[in-house]
C-alpha cells in the first residue's frame, strides 16, 4: 500500500511526516529549507510511492485564513506544477504547533532541546498526520 505524506510547511522550513505502508503510523521524516521542498520531494517520490500528500491549511480561530496562508498558496501551486498526478488534500493545522511543542515537553526533552524549530515543525507535521489517520479510521 502506497504511503501518505503531510508537509507542515513554512516560510523558513518545512516539517514533513508519512506513514509507513499500511497506513497506520504517522512518522517524523525531516524537516528541510522551505526553498528547497520540491526537490526533495522530487526524489522521494522518485523512491517511495506515494498516494496522497496532506498541506497543512493555516487558519486563525474564526476560520478565516491566517497571514501565512499567502506562502502556503503559492507552495500548493508550485506542488500542483511539479506534481500534477499526485492527490493533494488540505487539512486544518490550528494548533499543531502547540500541541508539537506540548508533545516535546510531555517527552522530557530539556529546555534547549525545545527551542529546536526544526524538531517542533517535523513533530508538527506527525501531529498533522497522525489526526488525518485517526478521522480515517473512525
């Protein structure tokens, strides 16, 4: 069964979470330089197969888009471009940040091991992931 990939995508960085092949577990794969998210997804595609891609969708807490939500448009449209064939869904990601940074917290990560941004958006993208999985299931 092909796997499922969420990228929590960001002006600076991009988390980016899949599945393993049966669809059940979300995993933390990287997180990587915005700028250069196509090419890496060029050869992962290149490597795994792939069904769908999950694009967080920033909104503010009366639904309405939040300021970021300008730069993550124009990344679904250079994704779209690049990769025509793929399925792409958008799934709200209020409060994956925080919840990443409460998941690092509840794992006993010290305090300088939470200031790692990089950590924070990949474990984001899994919390992103792993919800997609769960509203599946039921």
């Amino acid at each position: 069964m092909p796997r499922i990939l969420a990228i929590d995508y960001g002006f600076k960085r991009t988390g980016i979470a899949v599945t393993d092949e049966l669809q059940i577990i979300a995993s933390g794969l990287t997180t990587i330089p915005s700028e250069t998210a196509i090419s890496f997804l060029t050869d992962y595609f290149a490597k795994e197969n792939v069904s769908k891609v999950l694009i967080g969708e920033p909104k503010q807490m009366n639904g309405q888009p939040s300021e970021s939500a300008p730069i993550i448009e124009k990344f679904v449209t250079d994704f779209t471009n690049a990769f025509p064939t793929m399925k792409v869904e958008r799934v709200d990601e209020r409060f994956s940040s925080k919840m990443a940074f409460q998941t690092m917290i509840d794992s006993g990560l010290k305090k300088k091991q939470r200031q790692n941004k990089a950590l924070l958006d990949e474990i984001a993208a899994t919390i992103m992931l792993q919800d997609y999985l769960t509203r599946k299931m039921i």
